[in-house]
C-alpha cells in the first residue's frame, strides 16, 4: 500500500482521514513514523527532502493474507491523493531496506539432509547469534514450526581448508556433527534426548578437524576427510580417516587413505564395497587438476586395490569432481576433459569412461568448500538423474535418462541452483533468483517425465513476506562488455537504481558500485541479495561483474586469469564501469569499486593501477602479495603458482602487482574492514596499506572488528560495515546525502 501526501502537511491529519491511529507528534519531519493500522507496521521517509516540494510516500508493509484488505485501503488512497514521487537525488533515497534489515536476513544455509521420515535437516548459520550454526528439523506437520536441535553452548562448524563445508550428517533419526569450539565430531539423536556425544579425541587450538562425512553401515563407522595440525612447524596432513560410531569415544581415527595433500568425496558404493573419492595436490587448485580414485573396501575395512578413474593421464588437463554410486553400482561424476566444460560422466568397474551428455554447460561449482552437490538419483528403475547446471550465468534443472541418453528441462522460476540432493521422487535443493532470497526448494518428481510438481519453499534466509519490498527491488540484467582485450568479452549482473517512490532530478546518472567477486575463482549470483538491493534501493546503480577468471563460463573463460591476476580482473571491472558510463547508465564522475577477500585485492589494485574510479572499498582484501604466500593457510598457499605466473616471473609478479609497493599512485579514497582472527587473510594486510595510505596523505579509514574471521558472521559487523562504506562513497564523492542516520567514523587526511 501506498499514500501520497504534500511535504507540507503532517501524517496525523492524513492518518486519522483514513482511521489509522497516530500521535500528533508523528508527521513529515519526524524522523520514523510506525502508527498501528489493523496490526501493520508503517515505513514512513522523512521529510528532509522537503524543500525540494512534490511529494512523499508512506510505505505500508503488510502480511500475504492481508493484501487484499490493503490493497482496497491503497486503491482509495490513490485516488484521493495521486501518485506523485519524491524528486530526490540518486544516493539520497530513503529505503526500509535498512542495514539492519539487511543484517538480519544474512542467515547462511550450511547444507541439508533428511531423517528417516523425509523430514528435512538443515544448517542455518546466525547472525544475530555471532554466526552461529544450528541444525534446524522440519516441524511433523505441515505448517508448523520447525525445531532447533543443536543444544546450547553448540556451533555447528568445521574449519577444514578454513572454508569449511560438511560439518554433518544424517542417517535415520542421528546426526554426527563438527563443533566449532574444539573441532570435536559428536554424535547427536534428532529425537529424544539430543545431548551430543563426543566420537573424537580432544587436542588443544583446534588441531585435527574433520568435514565431509559419510556413513559406512558395514562397518558402524563414519568416513570423513580429516585434516591434522598436531605437527608443528610442517602443513596440516589431511587425508581419508574412518571414525567408530560403537559408542567408544575417544578413539584416535584410522586413517584409510593417504599420500595426497588434499581430499574430498569420499563415497560409499550402494553395498559397502567399494569406496569412490577426489584427490590432488599442489600446486594445483580444485579446479585446476585433480583425479577422482576408486578402492575396494576389504573385510578389514581398509581400502585396497586403488584405481585411477579420471585425471590420471599426464596429457589430459582436467579437474573431475563430484563422484557419486548410481543405484545400479555405476559412478557418476563430473569433469572438464574434452570441451572444456563441467560435463557428466560415467565409468563401471572394469570399464571405461564415457562421457553422458556433452554441452557447453557447467554441471557443478568450484570446490571451494565440502559438501557441494550437483545431481542425483530418483526413482526405482536407477536410470534417472536429476542435475543442475549453468549456463552464461543462469541456472537450470533437468532429469536426465542413462537409458536413453536424453536430457528433459524441469521447470523452475530459479536462477540459482545447487547443493542438489534426492529423497525417493523428491529432489531438494538450495536456490534462489532476481525475487528471491537464499532457499531451500522441493521439488516432486515423476519417474521418467519431463517437466516437474508444484515446488515448496521449505526454508528462506530471510523468513517473510517478501510483496511489501518489491517496490524496492532492482531486477538484474546481464551486460555484456568489451574487454581490452581485442575480441573478448566479459560479463556483468547489472542493477539499476530501483525504488517506487523516489525519482531523481532529470538529466542526473546515478553513482555506480561495481562490484569484483571474491575467490577469484568463484562467479557473481543472480540471488536477490539484499545487500545489493541496499544500495539499489537508494538510488544507486550496481555493477556485479564476473571477469575473467569468473567460474560457470567453462575452463578457457576460468583460465584468462592464469598468469594474469591484477591485470584481466583489474582490466574487467574498470571496462564493466566505463561500458556502462559510455551508453548513459551511470555517472562516470561518480564510479565505485568494492570487493571481498580477492575481490578486496582486485579493488586496491584498480585504485592503484588505473585511474577510473573515485572511490573504493576493500573487505579483508590483499594488499602484499608476497605476505599472502607466507602467512595464508595451507588450502592457497600455491594457488599463487597459476595465478601469478610460472616459477621464472613469480617472485616479480609478486611484487609488481602488490597494491602495497606503488601506493604513490593512490590519489583516491579507501575504506578498509578487517576482522581480527582472519586466518586466510591476516590482519597485518590491511594494517600496512592503511598505513602507507595515511602517511601518503591520501583519504583512509581502517574499521577492525574483534572476534571476526574471513567473512563477517556477527550481525552488528554486517550492519556496521554496509552503513560506513556507504556514508564514506557519499562524503567523498558528493552530490547528496545519505537519508539514514549514521553516525559516520573518522576518515584520515579527510577530516582533519
């Protein structure tokens, strides 16, 4: 619903005309207006604007069961008072899309599973709650709320390869968990008393941790990917270990397979026999080279026997990923030999490879955490896969017929699709698109046709009503520019500036925030993000772009950034602003850049190396390349090797391409944020660019936040940081002010 009325006159008097109750001290001027009409919650924008006269709207959000009466409420009240928008300028639009909004729908989804009745199990990390994880139970009946089961004092997390991913399983009515605070697996029932049990040794600092576990029925055992910090001065040892579930705690783990520096994937066969897994080493990363191994399990449960199934040609270039049994004992699993692409393919023991369904199409993501999963198996007959893959940077579901060979489309409103997972005839996944947030989706399928069930929405990130904020909401579409690179082009999620109640003044281009994804070897989602919506909502324009080196574009696309990071990613973003500029979308006095992680590296190194934007803003990003090699965590410490270039110009690379070294080429201001306990990027990189800049005289701001890894987790940092980075763009590059009340901290060389 909406109401316009005059800048000049006070919301009471147009309040009590419609019956809502209201204080005589609410109106225009005042700087939140929250009346009670039917038991809704009213969004009213000050009146700051006010000598600009027109108009302003009040925005009133209401539940689903509730739109028809408001609706009929808005209908009459657009027709006593018209439609008018405030005039206001690009930035300074007001937006319920608060920081605090955006903080409180920033719950993670760290994977699901089923019970023994297809109830379903999931990982919602909080927050609210310091970014605790906790596993949630779907409620008996539909409806009904679901249960939290992790008990108190609990963190549902493990810290393998740091990122993490895995951290449970379920089997029946049990779930085997990794705990944040020690690293420990506990063994926990759903049902009846739920007090977790320990399965592991304890050791001090977290020193063996544990992700990716399967159970193994055979042996009443669970096999996980263990990764090992008990000696010191050397890299963890990670390998395949096996851990009792006879109710003996305290067992050392054994250890079933070794030798390699990294794991992931470990798979039963459907009798017990065979066990299937992914290794590699370095220098390469995941997506780099890696082969997928099968070995028998014997009766002493030791793997014997190993066969190299994919990636053991020394010719073949290939990252092969995602092993998985189908029903009938064949495997099934995902590689980039051939086209280049994440294809399917499938090997039987004693047979050969054969590739499934060969497309220019991606069928899984880049393992940069456990747990990932891009197909499985339904039906009866064993001959049916339901997968998800991408294409340009959408994706899409499909069942595909081993039979038959063919490929069926299942209709879905997602764009975003993953962490794919099969219950009889019921595929669940997590998705999201342009008008909706991270979610869990259940789908139901018939065996052997195309097309799907109507799909539920079992769980949301942030958990309401959604039709009040759509006037708010900025749809994406992909742009797609030119590069300097003669003949190539590169890809961008593009938002523009999207609220119903605000127009900026004529001939005014809003300011632009591009965005540079971290990784770098990840890719910008099409998921209605609400942190970008923040932006959007108040009348900026926002650039998500994937450069080269962005996954889902197949290898050649992933490959340009080989040899070439701080150059073909600084190069992208800086062609993605000037694109957008050149045909009129945004400002190009006004451009941004922001980044996390390597994102954060590409931002310093754009500010340093190029001369296109105004402003930027890096989040633990990498300022010193050579201190990442040294200080960062065993999962990257050669991923460097491909990314910089071969062992002849490393070490120059290294240097030249350090934002650190050249910081007399910085002219424009930085904010930094940094959280304190960063293990992947350490404190110390932000600290020496702040420094360098402050001496050098060049605006900067460092915000640390205690207690804070590699992502922000806790919801006051979340809040915190998306309110500074956007009153700092808005101090240092003019031209309006931020509506909200943000108490802005201190920029050096700026405000003194």
């Amino acid at each position: 619903m909406s109401l316009t009325v005059s800048t000049a006159g006070s919301l009471h008097v147009v309040a009590r005309r419609l019956g809502i109750t209201a204080t005589p001290s609410q109106s225009l001027r005042s700087a939140a207006f929250v009346p009670s009409f039917l038991g809704r919650r009213f969004f009213a924008f000050p009146s700051q604007f006010a000598s600009q006269g027109g108009s302003c709207t009040i925005v009133v959000s209401a539940s689903s069961s509730e739109r028809n009466e408001r609706d009929s409420v808005s209908t009459s009240a657009t027709a006593k008072m018209g439609q008018t928008k405030c005039e206001t300028p690009y930035g300074a639009w007001k937006s319920p899309l608060t920081a605090e909004f955006v903080s409180g729908s920033s719950k993670r989804l760290g994977g699901a599973a089923v019970d023994s009745d297809g109830r379903l199990v999931w990982l919602e990390g909080r927050p609210s709650e310091a970014g605790r994880g906790v596993l949630m139970w779907e409620g008996a009946q539909s409806g009904s709320f679901p249960e939290e089961i992790t008990p108190p004092g609990f963190n549902v997390r493990t810290l393998v390869h740091e990122y993490g991913g895995g951290a449970f399983a379920v089997k029946r009515d049990n779930v085997v968990f990794s705990n944040y605070a020690d690293q420990r697996l506990y063994k926990q029932s759903i049902r009846g008393d739920r007090t977790p049990l320990p399965l592991t040794p304890a050791y001090e600092n977290k020193a063996v941790r544990y992700a990716d576990g399967i159970f193994d029925g055979r042996f009443n055992r669970l096999i996980v990917v263990r990764e090992d910090y008990r000696q010191e001065g050397v890299e963890p040892v990670n390998d395949i270990a096996a851990v009792s579930l006879n109710g003996e705690a305290n067992l050392e783990p054994v250890s079933l397979v070794k030798g390699k520096d990294f794991y992931m994937f470990p798979r039963l066969s459907p009798d017990g026999q065979m066990l299937a897994w992914m290794e590699w080493s370095h220098p390469n990363m995941p997506w780099d080279r890696t082969s997928i191994w099968v070995g028998k399990v014997s009766d002493d449960g030791s793997i014997t026997n190993p066969v190299c199934v994919a990636g053991g040609d020394e010719g073949v270039v290939e990252s092969a990923s995602e092993p998985q049994w189908s029903p009938k004992g064949d495997l099934i699993f995902v590689s980039d030999r051939g086209n280049g692409f994440w294809n399917l393919y499938s090997w039987s023991v004693g047979g050969k490879v054969q590739s499934l369904c060969p497309m220019e199409a991606e069928f899984t993501r880049p393992a940069w955490i456990f747990g990932i999963s891009s197909f499985g198996f339904f039906g009866d007959s064993g001959d049916q896969i339901v997968c998800a893959y991408r294409q340009r940077g959408v994706s899409h579901l499909a069942t595909f017929d081993l039979s038959s060979g063919s490929l069926s489309p299942v209709k879905t409103r997602f764009t975003d699709i993953y962490n794919l997972f099969v219950h009889g005839n019921e595929v669940y996944f997590s998705a999201g698109s342009s008008t909706d947030t991270l979610s869990i989706v259940k789908v139901c399928l018939a065996e052997g046709k195309a097309g799907a069930g109507e799909d539920t929405v079992l769980w949301s990130s942030l958990g309401i009503d959604l039709e009040p904020y759509k006037p708010y909401f900025s749809t994406p579409r992909v742009v797609e520019f030119a590069t300097k690179v003669e003949g190539e082009t590169a890809f961008a999620n593009f938002y523009p500036p999207a609220n119903g109640y605000f127009v900026a003044p004529s001939r005014e281009r809003p300011p632009l925030l591009v965005r540079s994804h971290g990784g770098p070897t990840l890719e910008a989602s099409t998921t209605l993000d609400p942190a970008i919506q923040y932006w959007t909502s108040r009348g900026w324009a926002f650039a998500d772009v994937n450069y080269g080196g962005s996954t889902g574009y197949g290898r050649a696309y992933r490959e340009r950034l080989n040899g070439q990071w701080g150059i073909v990613d600084v190069n992208d973003c800086c062609s993605c602003a000037e694109h957008l500029a050149k045909i009129g979308e945004v400002d190009p006095k006004r451009l941004c850049i922001d980044g996390r992680s390597a994102g954060g590296y590409t931002t310093m190194a754009t500010l340093v190396f190029k001369d296109t934007f105004s402003a930027g803003a890096s989040l633990y990003g990498v300022s010193d390349l050579k201190c990442l090699i040294s200080d960062t965590h065993k999962f990257e410490s050669r991923y460097l090797d491909n990314l910089l270039g071969p062992e002849d110009v490393l070490e120059k690379n290294t240097y030249d391409r350090s934002p650190i070294h050249f910081l007399e080429k910085l002219s424009c201001p930085m904010i930094l944020f940094q959280g304190l306990e960063d293990k992947i990027v350490p404190p110390n990189q932000a600290r020496m660019i702040y420094e360098a800049a402050r001496m050098k005289g060049v605006p900067i701001a460092l915000v640390e936040y205690e207690g804070e890894q590699h992502g922000f987790r806790k919801a006051e940092n979340i809040r915190h940081s998306l309110e500074q980075e956007m009153t700092f763009f808005a101090r240092v590059i003019g031209g309006f002010e931020v509506a909200d009340d943000i108490v802005p901290i201190k920029i050096d060389n700026f405000d003194d």
